[in-house]
C-alpha cells in the first residue's frame, strides 16, 4: 500500500465525516462563474486550453461543497498538436478556515473527471480521460456594498499523475442565494 | 444527499490510477514540441563500431513541413536490446563492452520508435586507408568534411574496412606533403573541429597525405589528393554584400577612424556545366595589408574566419588590402596556414601560375562629430538659445567637449576652435583673452556670440551679459 493510498484513504474518511458534525448550520447555495486557464504539463511542455468554468454549491459555515463543470472556450495549440478539453466534471470541498477574514482563503479538496482532446499529423484525432484526486488552494474577498457578491481566484490541481498534471487557474464571480 | 455526494468522490478518490491513460497525451507533447513527425537515424551512420569505444548516437526528427530534419537533442529515450554488454547513457552516448556482441540501438521519442542493429568489433584499428568513403573533389580554397576510411584488423587476421571511429580519429594526426618533392606541403591542411575533420586548400597542385596514429606510430600510406584548379577569379566584396555574383570593390572602401570594416573574399568557380559558382572563399584565402597607418591598422579573420575585419585608430590615410588565392610570391609560415594567413605586407601572384588576386583601397575618414556639451562658467548652453547671466561676469569661461560617431566624448576646449561674432552694432561685448583657449574677457553689457567649429559640427554659444 503506498503513502499515497493511505492519505486518500485518510481524506476520504474525514470527507465523509464532516458533513453530518456540520449538516444544521446556516445553509446557503451558490453560484459562481469563472473563466479558466487550464495547464496541461508533460515533462516535455505544456499546453494551455482557455474553460469556462461554472459552480454550483452548499455552503455552511467554515464548509463549501460544489460541483463544478468546466467547458473548452478555446483550444490551444503546440506546434502542430491541438488539444481541447471538451469538458471537466468535479465535486470539491472548500475548507474555509477564517470565516472573519476580509480575504478568506481556501483549502480545496475532491475529484475529477476530464477529457482531453488531441490531434497530431499521422495520428490522427484521439479523447483521453482522466480521473482523479484534486487539490488546491483559493482565496475568496466579498464586495462591500454586495456581500453575496464575492471574488474569488482558485488554483486546483484537477489531476496530478506519474508524468502528466492538469491544472487550473480561475478568477470568478461568486453569488450567494 | 450529501452522504450520496461524497460516495461519489470517493469513487473518484479510490479510482484515481489512471496513470497508464498519461502516455498518449504525454508523447504528443514531446513530439509536438519539437514539431517531428518521424525519427531515424543518419544515413551515415556506422553500424560497426569497436570494442571499448565511445559513440554518440543520434537520431534525426523529420518536421511536420516533411522536409526539414534536425537532430534531437532532448527527451530521447535510449535502450539497448537485452541481454547487451555495451551501454548508452540519456544522451545517447553508447559505451560498447570489451568484447564483440551485436546489439540493438533503439531510440524511442514520444510514441516514436526507431532501433538499428550495430555490430561492436573486436577488430583493432590498423590504419588509415582513404581519405574519405567516396572520391573527394576539392578546389584550390575550398574546404571539404573528411570521414576517413580505416582498416580494422582482429586477432584471427580478418580485416574490416570502414570509417574511423571517433576514438581512433582522435589519436590520428595528419600531415601533407606536396608530391613532386615529398615536402611539406602549404597547399592544404588538415584541422580537427569538434572531432570532425576538415580539408581546407589554399593552392592547387598534387599533394599526399598520411595519417600517424599516436599510440601505435603506424603511418598511413599516402593517400593522393588532387587539389584542382577551378577557380577563375577571385573578388573583394564587403561582408555586407548579399549578392555574391554581383559585388565588387572597383570603387575601394571607406570607413571611419576605430570603425570595423568587414571584407569578404569571393571566388568565381567554373562548373563542369560552364556555369559559375560564386563561393565565399575567406577562409582559404590568403591576405595582406599595405598601410601607411603602421601599427594603427590591423586585420583579424572573424571568429568564423567567414570574413576579415580592418580597423584603424588614425583618420586620413588610407590602406591597401590585398587578397589571393594560389601559391603567392610570399613566404608563408605553417601557423600562417593552420591560423589564417593574414600578412602585414601586400600579397601578390607575380611569380606563380594558378595565383589569383584582387585588391582594393581602403580609405579611413575621421570621426564625425555628432554634438557638443557646452558650458560658460558651469552654466549649460543650449545652441543658438540665448543664455542670460544674473551678473556680469569678469571673464567668460567655456568647457566644450565634443560627442563623436564612436560614442566617444572628448573635451576640447583646449582646441582651437573658437569664433567670436562681433555685434552688427553697439560695443564689442567680450574679446579672447590672450594667451588662453575657450576664456573671454568682458567688455560691456549686450549679447556676446561664440561660434565653436570642429570637423564640419558647429554650435552657436549665446550669452546676454547683464
């Protein structure tokens, strides 16, 4: 068993755990729209398809549960090589550790499913499908005179594998119901 | 719900092997960032090399247009077939073992794979047997590549003849002789550029050449080469020039005084097709230099040695560069030969056939003033723009220095250099006070005018004396 399986295993289990301390406090949904850089890196080089990413999300006190769904704005292109990622599906857990900070920050946690698109001369058009754990960070800053109307700027590592990491960084609009 | 939720992302989290989906993507990357399409290896290349022996090993990337190819240098992953008592290392580096064995290179880039088959020999290198794999055409101040041909010899008395691998290439050293009289010859050498071998000519003629190999002293027999005599003229042209056929130096060369002046030498071959072929010969071509400026002048060939450059540090004289090809009157030393023969005095053919020469004047100007900085008792001036004293002064002090084109400054208020504009009416306002450069007694009140003139540039100081 390897230090990666035992520390999924410990997320997972503090994931299923939090929602049932928390489930009764002050619920509210959100949206929250973003355009998105998403980063595509090989040892090799690295590509850089533009997403629009929409949220859809719980949230109760320090908690944040969304799921997000990510759709190509504009595939990028390497040389002769195309990619586009049609689509990225994720379910996240937002930590937000100081609820009474002016710029509160994030910690991210969850899974996705992306897929990926290429094109190469002699190889033609190819999908590729990834899945995985997801981590990242983000930072999250009301407007005064809105407080529903937040600012938020994330950075998720959607897949993080051998020799390939897709990443993704997003500054959006997030409004509370 | 929620519960429902999370069982969901620990699917996700528990299913998260997916790395054997990441090769695909990944080796498109690698290709697409170097844009190959296909690989190979260099029709050239040698697939018998000797035991205990280095290799490098490379592998050509065909781009995505289909007709440029270029080596690969990076994200290459090299392997030898199992069971190999050679190795190579990542950058394709093959160390071959003590003993002989047939191995398989393969080279894989991206989802690209190529492999060829190397025989490693136990033969041991004899010595040198031609010059090159096919026959070498070579004119007089021309350069050619030289892959060598060796006879390799095993304990059993077999023999293998092929190109010289780069461990015994390195431990070769080369000599030329002229073959009327076996001496040493000055029409060519031989020169050693990151392991690869070069033919450089300077004269026509017949010549042999013998390989010594430094650790076993055994002499090659002498290998002829015939250096022909193709070229039907020869040019001067600036460096500049990008019309080879075209360019000349009838009407000579001017530059400025600490100026590079960059020459090239042009040679008009004659095809066996009676057409010409104009080639940029100043490698090979032999120069000189007669200059009135004695040590304020010099040549040096570019690093390249693809083009000589003059340079003078004094204005107003002029030069006489000189450029052959062939066997010149003058004596050559053997460093002249292997660094650039680049003489401080004239070259010229006046005593030899097959000698072809061009030369050209050089005239070197002086530098150009582009501006003045101008003070009168540490106050800035502004030309032509009327400066006004709070007080009247004493005596008018000027400080001048001048900006020259080699974005020099020099100050030259010592020069004589001053010019007073007397008033169109009224009192003189200031004089030149004798004995002194660039300092004005006072005379009266009004606006003093001083022209200051160097090498054509002129800047009008005026300064109203309350």
């Amino acid at each position: 068993m390897s230090t990666l399986y035992h520390l999924k295993l410990l997320i997972l289990s503090v994931l299923l755990l939090l929602p049932a301390a928390t489930v009764s406090a002050d619920p509210r949904i959100y949206m929250e729209f973003a355009p998105s850089l998403l980063r595509i890196n090989t040892p090799a080089a690295t590509t850089r398809p533009l997403m629009a990413d929409f949220r859809l999300g719980y949230e109760f006190y320090e908690h944040q549960y969304e799921a997000v769904l990510m759709t190509s704005v504009k595939e990028d292109k390497l040389n002769q090589l195309t990619v586009d990622v049609p689509s990225v599906l994720s379910v996240l857990y937002h930590y937000v550790p100081d609820r009474s900070a002016q710029l509160k920050l994030h910690y991210i946690l969850g899974g996705s499913y992306i897929h990926v698109d290429s094109s190469y001369p002699g190889i033609g058009d190819g999908s590729d499908y990834y899945y995985g754990l997801s981590y990242g960070i983000g930072f999250e800053e009301a407007f005064s005179s809105i407080p529903q109307l937040k600012l938020t700027l994330d950075w998720i590592q959607l897949y993080h594998g051998d020799r390939l990491r897709i990443n993704t960084t997003s500054l959006g609009i997030h409004y509370e119901f | 719900m929620l519960k429902a939720l999370f069982i969901c992302l620990g699917v996700f989290l528990f299913s998260c092997s997916d790395k054997e989906n990441e090769d695909r993507l990944v080796d498109l990357h690698t290709v697409a960032n170097q844009d190959v399409i296909a690989i190979g290896f260099p029709a050239e290349m040698e697939t018998t090399v000797s035991i205990n022996s280095f290799v490098q090993i490379e592998i050509l990337g065909l781009k995505s247009n289909g007709v440029d190819e270029a080596v690969i240098t990076s994200d290459v992953e090299w392997s030898l077939s199992s069971g190999a008592l050679s190795s190579i290392d990542r950058s394709g580096i093959l160390t071959t073992a003590d003993n002989a064995e047939s191995i398989t290179v393969i080279a894989r880039f991206g989802y690209l794979t190529e492999s060829i088959d190397i025989w490693v020999s136990a033969a041991v290198f004899d010595q040198v047997v031609a010059l090159h794999s096919d026959t070498l055409i070579i004119d007089m101040c021309q350069s050619q590549v030289l892959a060598p041909v060796g006879r390799y010899e095993d304990d059993e008395g077999g023999e293998e003849i092929r190109t010289v691998d780069s461990t015994n290439l390195a431990l070769l050293t080369w000599d030329i002789f002229d073959q009327e009289d076996d001496e040493l010859s000055k029409r060519a050498y031989i020169a050693k550029v990151n392991n690869q071998l070069m033919l450089h000519s300077l004269s026509a003629g017949e010549v042999n050449v013998r390989a010594t190999h430094k650790e076993t002293d055994v002499v090659s027999a002498d290998l002829a080469q015939t250096i022909g005599s193709a070229l039907a003229s020869i040019k001067l042209c600036s460096a500049d020039s990008t019309d080879l056929s075209s360019c000349d130096a009838s009407s000579g060369f001017s530059v400025e005084q600490d100026e590079v002046l960059s020459l090239i030498s042009v040679g008009n071959y004659l095809l066996t097709d009676g057409s010409d072929a104009y080639q940029n010969i100043t490698r090979n071509s032999q120069w000189g230099l007669d200059s009135d400026l004695g040590d304020e002048s010099a040549t040096v060939f570019s690093t390249d040695r693809q083009q000589l450059e003059f340079t003078s540090n004094t204005d107003d004289s002029t030069a006489d560069i000189s450029v052959a090809c062939g066997l010149i009157d003058q004596s050559i030393e053997d460093e002249d030969i292997s660094e650039g023969v680049n003489l401080e005095i004239p070259v010229s053919c006046d005593l030899n056939d097959n000698c072809l020469i061009d030369t050209a004047d050089i005239t070197v100007n002086p530098l150009t003033v582009l501006s003045f900085d101008v003070t009168a008792n540490g106050v800035n001036l502004t030309h032509t723009e009327t400066t006004l004293f709070d007080s009247r002064p004493e005596e008018i002090t000027l400080n001048v220095k001048a900006n020259y084109s080699n974005v020099t400054t020099v100050d030259v208020t010592d020069e004589d250099i001053y010019t007073i504009i007397d008033p169109v009416d009224g009192l003189d306002v200031i004089e030149e006070k004798e004995g002194t450069s660039g300092v004005f007694t006072v005379l009266n009140a009004g606006i003093a005018k001083i022209e200051i003139n160097l090498l054509g540039k002129s800047f009008l100081a005026v300064i109203e004396v309350p």
